[in-house]
C-alpha cells in the first residue's frame, strides 16, 4: 500500500514541555493538512534527550502529554510516532508511542540500546513488539537501537513481520562540527540500508533539531539529517542539516512484506549474501562513502 508520511524533523526546547507539545501538534496538524497518514516525531521531543531533570519532569504513559498527543492525532485522523520521556514508578524510561487516527495508544516502546552517557537516567526496555494497521506492519525503535552494532533488534522486528520501521531521533554533533568537510549521516544510512536490503524493510528515522541545551551533551547541536530508506535500500529522503533546519518532509512509501516467514526467511537472506548461521562475525553489506559497494556479506 502505497501512502504519505510525514517527516517532522522539530526544533525541540530543553524543558520546555507546554512548548514543545504545542509545536509537535502543529506539526500533526500540518501532516495531516498535507495528506499525511502518518507522521514521525523525534525522540524526547517533550523535554529534550538526556535532560537532568528528567526525573521532575518525566509523566507516565498515558498521562498528560501522550494524551496531548493523542488528541493531535484524532483531530486530524493521522497515525503518530512520537519520543516522550516516561516515567513509570522509580524509573524513567525513553520512550515512543505509536498514536492511532482515533487517538489509541497502539504501542509503547521503551529504548533498548541506551547510551552509556545516558544510563544513569534512563532505564532500559525490555519488549519489542509490531502493530498491525491498515497502513501496514509498523515496528518502532529509538535512534541508537539501529546502530550498526545493534542490528539484532531490526533483525527481530522484521521476522515479526514488520514492514515498515519508525525510529524518533536524536543525531548530535559537536559544534563545531564542519558538514561539507564531514557529512553527517552515514552510520544511519548504513544500518537502514542493510536492513532494507534484507528484508525490503521501509526505515525511517526522524531527528529534531536545536541546540542540546543541558545534560553530559550541553553545547552540542542536534542537526537533523532525518533519514528514509526504503525496499532495497533505496534513498527516500533525507532532512536537511542544521540547528535551525526544522522541516516537514513529506515522502511518498510503499511498504512491502516479506513473502515469507518464521525459519524460511534464513533462506531468503542467504541467497542475498548473509548467512544467519555466522551473522555474528559477518559484516553485512560494507559501505563506502554511504554507498553500498557489495551485495554480499563479507567476512
């Protein structure tokens, strides 16, 4: 099926949540006035990645600000895929929603692949899940959860049948950092694209933008480069850089499912050059300047 989805790739205040909200839902709105049937949000995107003060601010899911959301959602009849900041009990979680057009809750997914910097905030998820919609499969992780050493969770999400992948982001530089010398972007492009070369996965990751304005990562700037991939790896659409670059991006997908399931998928990906057997000392698909430069795994 083919449809709309929205890239909101969002400036996003330290701790300013009332603010931050209010933005994020006039970008559900704009989606959805777009022809949007979906769009995807960044990661923490109510008071910002690795906020100290996280543990004041946090809300529990549902709670105020999912249900914020959720009202977005249902008055503009759009899917959403947003990062809030959890709490649940003593703990904090980074977590993403996936919002229906009736404004549900069809899943919370917490982050699995937490960053070192970042542990003694947040806590660690433990489920990975799929939602069927009428848009598709949908599977959601966070920013890191696709690093390329961290493939295993695509991996499982796709033999769950996931079709197409939505990961709210937060991608960081240093400030000075120099992106005609550097272009930013190419370890996301890398791990989506083996991905979607594996399985015609569609994967889209969605970063804000804005200074990160307190936490271990004080000073640096979040830049955007929101990313989509499509089946056989092909670029979709890419978000510009910059700390002022806010952008809705509407891209046109067609996610496909796998032909086929369970242990017949471990033939589908062998004749593509990876051999599951020893997927823990291969490398797939190496990359050279962002492109791929091999079908095949190489050892």
């Amino acid at each position: 099926m083919k449809f709309k989805l929205g890239m909101g790739q969002i400036l996003v205040r330290y701790s300013k949540k009332a603010e931050n909200l209010n933005h994020a839902c006039d970008i559900i709105h704009r989606a959805s006035e777009q022809g949007c049937r979906i769009v995807v949000l960044p990661e923490c995107l109510d008071i910002g990645w690795v906020n100290p003060n996280a543990f004041e601010l946090a809300e529990t899911v549902p709670g105020n600000s999912s249900q914020k959301l959720s009202r977005a959602a249902q008055k503009s009849s759009i899917f959403v895929i947003a990062g809030l900041t959890e709490k649940a009990q003593n703990r904090i979680y980074n977590t993403a929603v996936l919002l229906s057009p009736n404004g549900d809750i069809l899943m919370k997914y917490r982050k699995i692949n937490v960053l070192t910097v970042a542990q003694d905030i947040y806590s660690t998820g433990n489920c990975v899940s799929v939602v069927e919609t009428e848009l598709g499969k949908i599977g959601v992780n966070i920013c890191a959860d696709n690093w390329p050493n961290c493939l295993s969770l695509g991996d499982s999400l796709a033999r769950m049948g996931a079709e197409i992948l939505l990961s709210p982001s937060v991608w960081a530089v240093e400030p000075d950092h120099d992106n005609t010398k550097d272009p930013y972007g190419e370890i996301w492009e890398r791990s989506y694209t083996t991905l979607a070369k594996l399985y015609d996965m569609t994967i889209i990751g969605v970063s804000s933008v804005g200074w990160v304005e307190a936490g271990v990562w004080k000073g640096r700037k979040c830049i955007g480069c929101s990313l989509a991939i499509g089946p056989g790896g092909k670029v979709l659409a890419r978000g510009p850089y910059g700390v002022d670059a806010e952008r809705l991006i509407g891209v046109e997908v067609e996610p496909r499912p796998l032909p086929v399931t369970g242990t017949a998928i471990a033939d589908v990906l062998k004749a593509k050059g990876y051999d599951t057997a020893y997927s823990n000392i291969i490398r797939p698909f190496p990359v050279q300047r962002g492109k791929i430069i091999s079908g095949k795994a190489r050892e």
